[in-house]
C-alpha cells in the first residue's frame, strides 16, 4: 500500500536496522492521529522486510514525544458533524487499537532510543518496546489520564504493572504522576548515556548496537524474541480490545474535550 | 448520548424484556455501518436499564439480517479521498470492533428470534447470542469470508468452533459452506418453532418467555450470566482484536473490493 | 480423622473400585449439609487409598439425589442466632466450595451410576462425574437455581456449557427447565441400561467394570485422569470460589428462604 | 443486610474515601474471625457506595495488626463439639475466602496507609492493596505459616511472588522470615514517611490524598482499577480457592493448635 | 536438510495441496519411528512452501494407520545397549513431542481422509487435523493406551475431551474402547463416503476439493486458519510437553514392551 | 530403574535434605548430555523420597558450571550416522525437555548454592531453582544463545522476564551479555556470602538451612512450594515444548556446529 505522509515522522533502513525517527523538535514531536497511524505502518513494513532484525525508534530535540496533540483532536472533534460515537471511533478507537496492535505484535527487536521525556500514548509506546537507551536522568514518562477524563491506553493497563510493579502503577496512574528516571532504572531503561546532543546519543547507541551484534547470529534474535513474547503479547492483545472500548464512553460523554479546553484556556490566560 | 437515527432497527422496552427489531425486509435487513453501530449503542442501553435482564433481537420477512451492505460499503470506499489505512480503520475496524465487544461483554441474556438466514457479520451476530430461537428448518448461518477476501469476524473464531465443534467450523469456514439447521440445532439453536408468519413467530416466542419467567427471581438469571462469561468472554475479546487488526490488510490490499464488484457484475448481468 | 456419621451415605472398598452408595430412598437422597461434607470426605479418603483407581457414585430407589434438604437449612436458618453472614458462610459458602473442590481435584476416575433424577446440587455433582451411566430414559439433572434466587453452584457454570454446549446451558438454567435424558445422552451420559431394578442396575454396571479392566493397566488410568483433568480442573476451581462468593449475597438477602417458604407452603396446602 | 458489630474496627465515609479504621491498639490490632468478617463488609459496603473512589485501611498505634487472634481460635476449637471438618470449614475456609475475595474483587482503590508491622492473614491484605503507604522503617510484613504448620493464604501464593519477586517470595516464606522496609520499597510500599504519631501519619495520607484528586476526574480512576485488575484479580481468585481447600487438612490434622499451644506455654512462662 | 526416506509415506505437491500418501498397505501403514519421522518433515515443508494451502493427508488399503509398529520398538529397545532412560527419550519422547508439534502448529490447513481404522498415535493425529473425511461406517479410532500400559499421546489429552466431549473420552480412553463411525461423526467427521476403492475415495475428495476452492480466495484460508488455532494450539503444545514426560516413566519401568511380548506371544499362539 | 553413572555428579541424602554435587572443578562442571540426564533422574528420586522437603544443588571449584560440553556434542555429531533431524532430537530436543521439565515440576524446594558462573543450560537450571545462594559478587549468569547460533533454552524465555524483567532479559538474551551479580541481586539471587572456599560456602548455607528449619513444621513448605508453582509452571511447561521445538530447525539447519568449530579454532590458535 502507498504509505501516507508525514512530516515529522521519517525512517530509514540500514539492515539489519530498521530506523524510525521522530522530527518535529518545535512541537514536542506532538503527534496527529495520522502521524500514530504513520507510525504504526512502518511497524509492519519493518515486519515484512526480511533484512531487518531490529526496529529502532530515535527522536529528536527534547522531548521522545509530548503525545497526542490534543489542540487538533478537539477542533477537529467540534468541527465534525458526525455523531459522537462515528467521531470517536475514528478518531481515537481505531488508531489506538491499530498503533498498538503494530507494536505488541511486531516481530522484530523493538528499541526505544529515549532522549527525554514521552507522555500519554506515546509514552505507552515505549513501554511496548523491548529494550529502552534513556539519555540523562531527565528522562520521564507521564501518562495524564486521570487527569483528562480518561484510562489507561496502549497497553499501559498491563505493561506498566508488569514491567515497573503493581503497586508502583497504581500510584502513578491514579494520580497521574511522573515516572522518573529513577522509577524507570533497571525495569524499563535498560542503560543511561549522558550525552548532551540528542544527534549524538542517537548515533552513539546505534554504534554501540552495530558494535555488540558482530558476532550474533541474527535469526537467534527474532526465534527469541517470538519467545520471549509469551511473557506480554496475549495479554495485550485482550487489553487493548478493553482499553479502546471502555475508553470510548469516556470521549463521547465529553469530559477529555472539556478539560482540553480548560488547558487551552490556562495556559492562554499564562501567556497574557 | 444522543442516539443516531436508524431506518431499519427499531427498539422498545417491556420490562424486563429490552426488544430490538430489525424493520428492514426489502433488504432483507441488510445493514450499514451506521445500522451496526446503532445497534451496538442499543445494547449500552439495555445495558444500564436496570428493569431489563433479556435484550432480544427480532427481525421481519424472510431473512434474520443479510449481513454488511456491502454496496455501500464500495460506493462509500471508492468516493472517499482517505489513504486506504483510515479509510478501512474507519469503515471497517473500528466498527467491527465495537459491535462485537457490544456483544460479547453484554450483562443481559442475549436471545435471538432467528426468523430465517443471517449472513456474515449479522450471523457472527447470531453466534454470539445466548439463546437462539429459530423459525422452520429454513434458517441457516453463512459465513463468505472465503469467498469476499476476508477472515472470520464477529468472534467467530472462536464462537463457531466452541458452540460447534472445531472440525465442523473448519470445513464450513474454509469452503464457504453453509450451517444448516441441521448442523445448528441442539448447538446453537435451542428450539425450533413452526410458523408462517415472522410477527406471529416473534409474538409466541415473547409470549413463551413472560410464561416462563413468571416465577424466576430474575437477579438469578444475571448473575448466572455473569458466571457463564466464564466461558466464551475473555477469548471473544481477545479474538475479536487479533480479527480486525489481520483483516485490515485484507481491505487494504482490495480484494474484498474487487470481489464486490465482481458479484455487483454478475448480477447485473443475471438480471439483463 | 474420625469421620462424622451419615444416616444415608455409606461406602466400602472392593479395590480398584472406591464405592459410595446414597442410601436414603425415602426422601429421594435429600442431602443435609452434613451429608454433603461427608461425602466430600469420602472422596478424599479414596484419593488417599493406593489400591483405589475408580471412585463410584450409586444410588437407591428412584431419585439419585434430589439435592439439599431446604426445609432442614430453612429450619436451622431461622433457629439460629448467628448474624445473617455467619450463617451462610457456615451453612452455604463452606459446604458448597469444599464438596465442589473435593470432586473437581479427585485423582481417581469418577463414575455416577444414575438411577434417576438429580436435582441442584447433586446435579452439578453428576456434572463433575469422568463418566455417567444412566438407568432408562427416565433420568434427568434439573438445576432450579433461578427459581429460587440461587446462582450457579457446584461448578456448573463451568461443567454444563463445555459439557452440554453453550446455549443449551443458557436455556435450561435461565428458565429452570429440565435436561431430559435426550440432552445428556453421549454428552454426560455414557451409556442407558434399561433395568428394572436399581440394586440390579449398580450391580450390572460393577460387573461390566470388572470385566473391561480385567486387561487394563490401572496406572495408566490415573495418568491418564491427571492428563485429561486440564480439560476442565483449572476453570471448575477459579469458578467455585467465584459461585459461592456471589451467590453469599443472594442467601443474606434472603431470597431462597423465602422461596423454599412458599414451596412448603403450598405442598403443604396441595396435601391438605 | 445489618452490619454485625466490631470493637476494634470502624469507618466512615468522606467522600470520595471510605475510610476503615482498626481500633484495638492494645491488642495489637489482632483480630477474630468476626473482625474479618466485619471488615469484608465493609469492602461490599464500598463497593456498593457510588459516591466512594478510594477505600482506605488505617490503623492506630504501633501495630498495623498482628493478625487472627489465635488464642480465640484456639479456645473457640477446643470449646467445639462440631466435627474436625465442620470447624474448620466454619473457622478457617469460609472466613478467609470471604474477606480475601472481598479484597481482590474490590472495585474501588485500596489504599493501605502501614503505620506499623502486619502479620499473617492482614499482612496477606496490605498485599492484596493497591497502594501501600509506610510510616518509618520499622514497618514489615510476615508471614508465619511454616511455623505455625499453616499454608499460604490470603492470596499471598501468588501476590508475594508477583509482587515481590518469586525467589523473594520462597525464602522469606519457607524459612519464616520477615519482609523488611527495605523488601517491600517500591514494590509494595509507595512511599515511607517519617512521623511520630500515627494519628498524625495517617491525617497526612488523607491531606496528600485530597491534594492529588482535587483535578482528577475521579471515574477514570475506577475505570483504570478495573483494567489493571486485569493482573491479578483471576489468579487470586483461583489461588485462594485453593489455598484455603489445601489448609483445610492441616487445620484438621490439629497442627497449628498444637502450635499455637507450644506458644502460649512459652509465653507464660516467659512471664512468670 | 536432506530427507530422510520413507519406504511407506510418500508426497507430492498439486499446488494448492500438498498431499501426503501412505502406502504400506500389507503392515496396515504401522509405521516405525522413522517413518513419524519423515510425516513431521514433510509437515514442516508443507509450512515452507508459499504455494501451498492444504496439506492432505491420503492412506490407501484397509487402514489409515494401524499405529506404531510395536515388533520393531521391542526389538530396538532390547538390542539396544542404552540405559533405559536415553533410550526412551530416543525412542519415545523425543519423537512423539516432534510430530505431535508439526501437527498441533502447522501453518497450512489440515485433512485427512480416513479410508479406514486409525490407531494409537496415528489415531492422535487424525485428532490433530482440522478436517476429516471418511470412507464408509467401517472407520474408527482406538487409543489403546490403557491396555498397553501407556498413556494418553499426540496431543489426545485436550483434542478428544474438546473435540468429543469430555466423558465420552473418559469412558473410551479408560476402557480402551472403540470411537466408532457414529461417536466421530459431526465431530471430528465431516462427511462420509460410500466408494469401494481407496484410491477412488482419495481422487473423489481430490476432485471435490479442486471444485471447492475455485472461487475463493486462500490467502483467507491461512489467516483464518491462524484465528482458529487460538482454539486448540496453546493447550496441545503445553500437553503434548506433559504427556510424552509422563509417559517416560511408563516406559521405563517396561510395562509397555511386556504387554507387546504378551500380545506378540498370544499372537504366535493363535497363528500355531 | 538402574541410575546410570555420572563421573562428575554425585548425591546424598540428608534429610530433609537430598544434596545433588557438581564435582568436576577442572572441566568447570561443565556437563555432556549424560550428566544432565543423570541431574534430571536425580531429581525424580528426589520428588520421590518423602523424607527430603528441600533439594540443593552444590557444586565445586570456581564455576557453578560452564553447561554443556560443546566439543563433546560436535564430536558427536560428526561420529554419527544418523540423519541430521534424529540426531538432534536425541542429542539436544529429547534431553533439554526432560531436563527442564524435571526442574519446572519438581515437588521439593530447589537450591542453588551458586559458588560461581553458570553458563547456558546451567544458568538455566539457575533460573529454574527457588532460591539461590550465591558466592560473592564474582557469580553471574551467561546465556550466549545468540552468539552460538541457538534460541533461548531451559524455560528461559519465561523465568528471565518475569524474574529479571521483561527489558532487561531481552537486552541481554539478544546481545549475549552477562547477568552481573547486580542484575541478580534481590530478584535471582536471596543472599550473598562472601567466603573464599567454596566447600566451606557449602557448608555454611547448609548449617544455616539447619538452624532455620528448626522450628518449622516442613509439610507446609511443601504445601507452599505447590501453591507458589501457580506463578510459573504452567508456562514453564508450554515454552520448555516451544523452545527444544524451534530450536530443533537451528541445529539441523548446522550453525550451533559451525561456531562451535570456529570458537575451537580460535581457541586452539590462542594456546599454540
């Protein structure tokens, strides 16, 4: 299929890499429905190219990514003349279903170059991945759902208990507060690097990856990971399902719009 | 919510009793997308009604539903300028999607009057139901996914094996064949009636059901419900998300499309 | 452990075969709650013995159980002091899950020689049976929980869908109807003798045992169980505990007392 | 249904919290097989308030609670002319797997704020919480079961494991020994505070508590509760069903009175 | 790899069908270890071919498979110097979890045309297929684990008790009885033939099958397929795993081969 | 059965001990095929001794063990005549499963005194144990499956995500690292000694084992141990089948061999 465009999303393959890279610095690569959709299809292009063994996530400037740019969700949702469950459905169960469905069942060794911090769906993204390179200790996930009138998406219902402890996950997301660095260290990050430029931490790992995979007998790689996938997969794959459709009521009763609205106004009112 | 407006899907609430009926026999209650999804919303509603325990599907003339309009479904894809991913999360995943969960997480007794055939989507319909009621050795289920460039949807992944054997799925499925009421009784259909006309036949079936639950204490019939989920639920939820996201591929490389087209071409010709 | 007393079970060891025999035809193998432990101790007590292989369940008269003794729990209900949960922990929750779980984890090959009607819970005990040989047409399992504001107990919310089919179990456990011989044969019922007399009937089927193990090497049967208890052990376990923790509230709220009231009430006027 | 009573256990509700307090600080908090019992009403007395969010566990003075009381147990047994089964099935089974289905089926967030040590059956319940608060280092878990010729219970079969490590959970299982400060840290406890008083602890808590939800929108939490769930809630479910069958023989077997028996002696004369 | 060779199985490859032949009419097709062997790899290579979508299994003669040949493992077993355990894991489980395993996850669907009996392991296997046809009423299956001191094999744990109910393979696997034309039909039988001649029976099904597919689309089939096995996949592999490790310790003690001396005696007797 | 012999594995029984010893200090324990074999029927008599509640695996000199002996399993396969699939199934499928599986459901608590490295299948057998003891901080784990050619083995695919966490296992599964002491500390590894001599390290966790159990009542860790087995036996048993299976095709497919010849080679130049 002709892929969609995308202007702050690109990639490239350098087999056995299958490189993603997110280049939308001025906006927190903040991301539209379509650029997640965008996304979620060079998952499956990387999935059929027999070349590729790895499939790495960079990004770019400060932020991995600020999550779903909620601006353009709500105009788009006032200027729709669909009805709300059509509006919603389109705009928010079938992307989440369909991005995270790419990464759940990928096949290939997913790894999240995380130059700082990730929020909301995005941050669900890089729990879903295999391994994650965090650059510095400013690193954070955030995942505001309790605070914008809705629920845990992504996987997040699962990954997060099982990757960062139930306990911790409740806490965090009952009261949408930050994982940290700390937080993240040994359970989800697997190494810190503590390089100034993101171009260069980018670099830095994928020498480090072209380095380590020398003498490795790549197809060990995917037969592991299918393997290892025991482990999440089944259980995210239920997940989402449950996640998308409880999720909906919530869009269509309208409370995430209304406090998307009262963010706007704030932060509005803070630059006056 | 305020609900979409469907020509051919009705409803009305007797205590306990929540009837939805498919009013539409000219196309042999051939639905839209809307129609599915107005369905879907219908059983939220019996949902949160607390006078209801029995959400009930009842249909007109001949047929119980003929399945996705699929007409619409190619004019509708070949008039929108959508890349062919959203176009097909829209019109087909997250549609699916909803409608099955609708089901498949329903808190009320699902019963279906099964006035005669139901094809495709509206027979995965039927083979999530608790209870099926059925007119005449008439009626039957038929699943084309073989047929159109498509897989299993609607659960019956799991339904039709589980409710009827697991070979006996393979072979109808796999060669497009259809389950007749013989392969259905005792199975899926729990008894089959004898009468002409499809408003008697509805009328008896209701008629028989406020005899038999004079005397239940209908709290019980709930609960029993929710411990008989047990069963099928959390595999339907996980199938019915494993479906739409491997069908989608299916729509985007086009063959459903041009098989439509195909069966649009032939009969037309049939009728010249 | 000492074991309490039964007037109407007893039992004796002719090894392989671990024999349990309902001996109280009079009130149609009516259990009282104590009844019902002691058979649950019977079956652990076979569990134990290394020169069982078979645990086999035979009645007398025409009934095989009719099921607990409700005018005796009504009784015992009203005369004791205990708060409304305490009483039907000990009298309901307790009982229900340790006869249940005895049954569901039982290492020796289950056999019910059924004479006649089961009814509650002896139903669902038959239900938990490896193998069920029935005595003419005339037998039947008849589960009246909606009728009297119970749930599902005794694993058959589990045992009667993967045993008897989906839909079939919905029918007959919403409305209370009966499941005929026809429904059970070669589902739950393995084979139909047609002997007039009870005591002849348990006698033929022992006799028939004796001759098909002559040949057989008997650990290989126990392996075998151990093997084919993964079909069903796991989910009878996660539902017993589901079934009697739900159906607690519907004892405290009082519901079946009144119920088993109005039955007596009216028997005792049919009588008048 | 009318609540039984409890001197050591109260509550009341500020919404969105609902608040239980153990009260008996001279006993260590230590409870009877009533005092579980009242406090598994009040998680169905939660459940059931709409306008609760957060179920929250305090205590007062040193211990959060020493857990049953056996010397009641103990005499309670010895005073009995039930029969061995019906004892324990009254005494033990019933009793723990009402109060630990109480807490794992729980719908709203379970916040436990440990002002101090917890043993056995309500160290199984501050495992069997969502959120941990700790006041000090001093506060630990333990689970005294081999030595007192008891099993697992509570669920801690498979929360200790999940939560805490399986290897973790082994040691300190098998060998009696304590879970630390330092091993429940950001696995079970959340957070630590350091304030003499426990009054004082637990205002704190419901400060902060009142702090973090003012901007939430509170049904997203008990949305996302109920997704999490899905981690633990049906393994714990089945294990507790088990677990309480499994101890059945050993409490029958007289071992932990026996035990029980050996202390007290100690204890006495340790003081003469 | 090079294939080893197969004096009695046979194949070829009709794209779409990869067809499977056995043609050891005069041993019945008792097939040595070897020859489980080569129907593994051809399995695997039916997965590897793009171009293929079936993979039928054909016999010819009077049996499908009588199984096993006993003769030729008794032989080996006491020619060999082995100790007992290598030479079980040589001879047994390493190669009934191999076979098994290219059944239970073979990609491509599954028919086998049963022109007649089937035996033991190769009974097992007709339980592994997805679609079965027969020839005439004369067809049956036998497990005569019990006889031989074996245990249930090839998956038959989980495929009989979910393809023919679970007391219905109880009472068969137990007492080592028959599964007859009429206990398989509409279960693991979809339809009957009535030809004389096999090799008449396996061209028909050939030909019906060529008509079938003629306007489908297969890739469907295949992804269908993939849905599908969420049914039955899972619990085969996890069984197959505990099946041939418990049955290890049956061969080792040599009950088995005394029970093929003794019929291996009695046969030389009845022929004398 | 007769155990075969094992020159560098021996045991005695303690009880309520059964003490399994390494002894081959100058090969670094590292084992052939028959000495894991010799582990796994240990293990069986282990589970069979009711005197013995705990297993403990000891070993000697500076490694744990280095795992298979790969130049005697080359040697092997080039000796051999028999065909590639054979070979492997006896030499690597058949011995692996057995293996595994003897440790995933062993019935006694399992020790590992880890005196030092463990390596491959070795540090598998690591991950499979209950609690480990380890020697200073110079032990660790290595599993260089992906260096050799191989696929995770020994149940690793699910004891190394759901012990060290799910990131963690697979940045170090996939890029051959090593398993540090910190990596294992807390979550593999129970407690750390620091005593030069290994025999005297032995000794002291034995000593202590002795004075912990003093006081316990040990059939309640046995109880325990099968409770706590719900957390990962199951899955254990699943992918030990997964694993040999889709390790088989690497074997056959020759790599492992190559590499093994070039990591010879390479030796062999550094010695001259």
């Amino acid at each position: 299929m002709e892929l969609p465009h995308s202007n702050i999303i690109s990639y490239h393959v350098t087999s056995p890499f299958f490189i993603i890279k997110f280049t939308g610095p001025r906006s927190l690569n903040s991301f539209t429905k379509d650029d997640y959709l965008y996304l979620g299809q060079l998952l499956h292009l990387a999935d059929k190219d027999d070349s590729v063994y790895f499939t790495i996530l960079q990004s770019c400037g400060t932020f991995f990514s600020s999550g779903a740019n909620f601006q353009g969700i709500a105009k788009q949702a006032k200027n729709s003349n669909d009805p709300e469950l059509s509006k919603w459905l389109k705009n928010f169960v079938a992307t989440n279903l369909y991005v995270t469905d790419s990464f759940a069942r990928h096949s290939k060794v997913l790894i999240a170059c995380l130059n700082g911090p990730a929020i909301g769906m995005s941050a669900a993204i890089v729990g879903l991945c295999d391994i994650v390179y965090a650059n510095t200790e400013k690193v954070y996930l955030r995942f505001p759902f309790a605070s914008l009138g809705l629920i845990t998406e992504g996987g997040t219902s699962i990954t997060l208990p099982k990757k960062l402890g139930n306990n911790i996950a409740y806490q965090k997301l009952m009261f949408n507060e930050i994982f940290t660095h700390a937080d993240l260290k040994d359970k989800v990050i697997n190494k810190t690097y503590y390089i100034e430029d993101t171009e260069e931490f980018n670099k830095t790992i994928l020498n480090e990856l072209n380095e380590k995979i020398k003498t490795l007998y790549l197809p060990s790689c995917l037969k592991m990971k299918k393997m290892l996938q025991s482990n999440l997969k089944d259980e995210i794959v239920k997940l989402n399902s449950l996640e998308v459709n409880d999720a909906l009521q919530f869009w269509i009763d309208g409370e995430p719009i209304r406090r998307f609205d009262q963010l706007e106004n704030r932060n509005r009112k803070v630059k006056l």
